[in-house]
C-alpha cells in the first residue's frame, strides 16, 4: 500500500526515546566509532556478544565466535582510510527502549575526512543488550546500506 501525503511518517507516529539518553546507548556508540577509526579489532569485539547476527541485503551472517569478530573488522580502518573517511560519528536517528535491559537504535555513521568535511555515509540499525553488569553489547545488526535512512 502506498502512502499518502495526509499519512504520517512512521518515524513520527511512534513514541521515540530523545538521542541524548540517559540509558548510556549514545556512549556505547561513541565508543564503537572511535575503535572502528583506531583500528582497534579487540576493543570492537568486545562490544559484542555472541552468537550474533549481521544482516544486510546481500548477506546474513552469523557470528559465533569472537574470532569472527576480528575477521569481519579486520582491514575496516584501512578500507575506510582509502577512500579519504578517517573519522565518524553516531547520529541516532530513533531510539527504542525495547525492554529493561533490550534497546534498538537506528545509527547513521557519516564518513568524515581529515578536515571534518562529510563525504557520505551509511546508515545500520543496532539490537543492543545490556548484560548482568550493566554493559551494552551489540546482538544484531541490520546494514541499510550508504545513505539509507529508511
């Protein structure tokens, strides 16, 4: 069914929790981006538990094992680098406490050069679980692709 002019969009329809959270979810994020523009692979594992799942169009894959963690991330920071991207940040775009201790976050990361001028981005949105600690850890992630905020 198509949507009409009159018809709300969903992302203003549905109740949001505000990006500047007191839930630590935009911490977690800012964390993640600086590992990924380190190159730092063992802090990225570390923000994930396992088993996962990665989904995107092409593909799903399923992450058993911290090793394949560090495969998936290894050479990222250099991938990145070689198109002139060298730093990020997390935009959240929509926020939702799922349960007490399960929240989904949909992220757009932009690709940052040297000077801090956009040079694109891509979007992914998250399942995050919070573990008997306290900490966030990434159990899902949906890749929407360059520049896709839908």
């Amino acid at each position: 069914m198509s949507r009409t002019a009159d018809q709300p969009e969903l992302e203003t329809a549905l109740p949001q929790t505000e990006a500047e959270d007191d839930l630590g979810v935009v911490e977690f994020l800012e964390m993640f981006a600086l590992s990924l523009t380190e190159g730092a692979t063992d802090a990225i594992a570390q923000m994930w538990e396992t088993p996962a799942l990665v989904i995107s169009d092409d593909a799903v894959h399923a992450v058993n094992e911290r090793d394949d963690l560090l495969e998936m991330f290894a050479g990222a920071r250099e991938h990145y680098n070689s198109a002139g991207v060298t730093d990020t940040r997390p935009d959240v775009i929509r926020l939702d406490e799922i349960t007490d201790k399960v929240v989904m976050v949909r992220v757009r990361w932009p690709w940052l050069d040297d000077e801090g001028n956009e040079l694109g981005g891509e979007c992914s949105t998250y399942t995050l679980r919070q573990t008997s600690a306290g900490e966030w850890k990434i159990r899902a992630v949906v890749m929407h692709g360059a520049e896709a905020l839908n």
